[in-house]
C-alpha cells in the first residue's frame, strides 16, 4: 500500500517550500539549463573531433540509475533509420574497435565496472564521450583521450537525466545519425518547468495534475510508441525515487497481451466516472489500477492509439505534442521533466522524499 498522500500540501506554497528542504523543484526545473551546459561542455571537450565521422556501431554504456532509461530514450529517439547499428549493454564489449563509438553517463565517480569499461574501449581504439563527475575512477578513465563532459550546473545525484540525454544527443548529432535542436530542447524544458512551478495551483499545473492522478493508486504507464515507452521507463524511475509507487511499464500492444491484467485494467477504467465528487468515492471498493497512455510521435493514422483509447476511453492520455509545437525529441524530453516534477510533488505530498517525512501535516484546530 503506498503511503497517504497530502494533497492540500501541494497548494500551500509555505508548505511545499518548506519541505523541499534540499530544493529538489528547482534542482528539477534546471533541465533546460543543464541541456545547454553539456551542450558547451561537449564543445570545449573536443566532441568536433568526431563531426561526421558516421562511426561502424553507437554503444550506450547502461550503469544503475538513470543511465538504462537514457539509453532507452536515445535508441527510440535514432529509431529505423539509423544507419548504423545502437547496442545497448551495460559493459564494453569486446568486439569493440577504432571504428566504434561508446557513449556512457553515470553520477558515480567511483563505479569500477563503468572505469574498465572506458578504459577498454580507449584501449581498444573506439571513440568515448563521458557525461560524469570530474573525479573519480570513472573520469580518470577517460583523461586524455576520452571526451569527458563533467557537470557544470549543480544538482543532486539521480537529477542529470537531461544533461545525460543532451550527451547523447550532440553525440548523434555531430556524427549525422540524429538532427536535434537542441536550443529548442533547453527553452522548451524552460517553458515547461515554469508552467510546473509550485507557486501554480493544481488545476493550472500539469505535474501538479499529473501527481494527484498518479497519488494512491498503481499506474499503467503504457506507450503507444517506442519513445513513449521509453519515457514511461524513466517515470517509472523517478516515481520509484520519490514515491513508493509500484508502476507498470509496456508497450500497449504487449499490455493488451496480458490478457488478465489489460482485463483487470479495462473494468477500473470502466467504472470511473469523470463527473464523481472524490470526497464520495469509497477507496475500499474501488479499484487502484490507473491507466496511463503515453504518445510522443503523432498520432495521425495510428492504430494502436484508436485500439488503445478506444480500450480506455477515460484513460489519461499523455501527449505532449497536442500542447507544444516541437520535434519528437523535444516532446519526449517535456513529457519526461513532467514525470519528474509529479514525482517530486507526489513525494513531498506523501512524505516518502524531501523533508516532508519531518513535517507534521497542519491538523483542524479544535474548538
């Protein structure tokens, strides 16, 4: 059972701010800035190096953290045309050679397993662009030939997604596997961190929203494409860090093959009634199954999104792109700062991250 959520809490900008002790919101909200950071940073670390040069095999390094869903996000974002293969491994392999390019990210200085890794592939010729502290096994790895893009705006560990994302994207992007904007990216986060401020109340606050949508209850994340369930892998990640959450995360054509739980799923969604008062709804009886459906890319002509929505028609539909005027990339990116701050607003709601496990939640005066 999670823990009980305060949701009157998210609306008392006291409240909030005094329990985001470590200001882990504006830690969050610092995605745009942490994008255009690792951007200069891959260009004083020499990544011009590698313009054009289309490399045999990308190779993204996963470690624990936020690392696998990065990578997720990166091989969805390259997708079929890539002209080259992307293998995703959680060391070097040792296939590895000088035609190869490795592309890692860790906040662990000291993760031995990723050191070897970097270092067998300088050893064994291939190209390697770091995102990861400046000290450490890992970075001592990388001194000298490695491109080592060290973090240049401070946030706490498990905060540099973007900055882990943005190294993989001008990676792909100096090598002509991928066009990104990613100025476009940094003001579209911005835009987006400001309409999730915590001085906005939940009705006008997307991850406000989001956060008492997803509060209580055992989330389906699934995705009606590749990027979207990448995204939803991410979620899943920082909904774990922060609130004691346990989600589900799939691509819809393989829920809807879990015949039993996509059942399970369809009775919840059809006896939610989007006009019921909450305060009437009696949580014994109801079920906590919440469908989530995730879209990055368009939805023009797409089948699994009919068959999907169609399955749910009460289900939350989650597409950034029928808000913002932006390539996949940037959506993907959006929708993924958005899942951070409802996690983090989920948390601090509960308890379960921030200072508000201290914070004795304000009770009626008694008369």
């Amino acid at each position: 059972m999670s823990s009980a959520v305060d949701d009157t809490l998210l609306d008392d900008l006291d409240r909030i701010t005094e329990v985001d002790v470590d200001g882990l919101l504006r830690a969050a909200a610092l995605a745009g800035a942490q994008v255009r950071a690792t951007v200069e940073g891959a260009r004083e670390a020499g990544l011009d190096r590698y313009a054009g040069a289309v490399p045999r095999a990308l190779v993204l390094i996963t470690r624990p953290g936020l690392s696998p869903a990065v990578a997720k996000l990166l091989w969805a974002l390259l997708g079929k045309p890539c002209p080259v293969p992307v293998v995703l491994t959680d060391t070097a392999p040792t296939w590895l050679g000088p035609l190869d390019m490795v592309v890692a990210h860790t906040d662990d200085p000291g993760d031995t397993e990723l050191a070897e890794s970097i270092d067998r592939a300088r050893r064994y010729g291939a190209g390697v662009v770091l995102t990861a502290p400046e000290d450490g096994p890992v970075a001592a790895a990388a001194a000298g030939q490695a491109v080592l893009i060290t973090p240049r705006v401070p946030v706490p560990p498990g905060f540099g997604f973007t900055r882990a994302l943005a190294g993989g994207l001008v990676t792909a992007t100096t090598l002509n596997l991928l066009r990104t904007d990613l100025s476009m990216v940094a003001d579209e986060l911005d835009r987006e961190a400001e309409r999730d401020h915590m001085q906005h109340e939940s009705f006008v606050n997307p991850a406000k929203s989001l956060a008492l949508r997803l509060a209580e209850r055992t989330p389906l994340l699934w995705g009606l494409d590749d990027v979207a369930c990448a995204v939803a892998a991410f979620a899943a990640q920082v909904i774990g860090t922060h609130a004691d959450l346990v989600c589900d995360v799939a691509a819809y054509p393989q829920a809807a093959s879990r015949t039993a739980l996509h059942r399970a799923a369809t009775s919840a969604s059809a006896e939610t009634d989007i006009f019921a008062d909450p305060d009437d709804v009696d949580p014994s009886r109801s079920s906590p199954l919440r469908v989530f459906l995730l879209a990055v890319r368009a939805a023009a002509s797409d089948p699994v999104r009919r068959l999907a929505v169609d399955a749910f028609p009460t289900a939350d539909v989650l597409a950034p792109a029928e808000e913002i005027t932006a390539d996949e990339t940037t959506c993907a990116a959006v929708l993924a700062l958005r899942f951070q701050l409802a996690a983090l607003y989920l948390g601090l709601a509960a308890g379960t991250t921030g200072g508000s496990s201290f914070y004795a939640p304000a009770r009626p005066r008694e008369h």
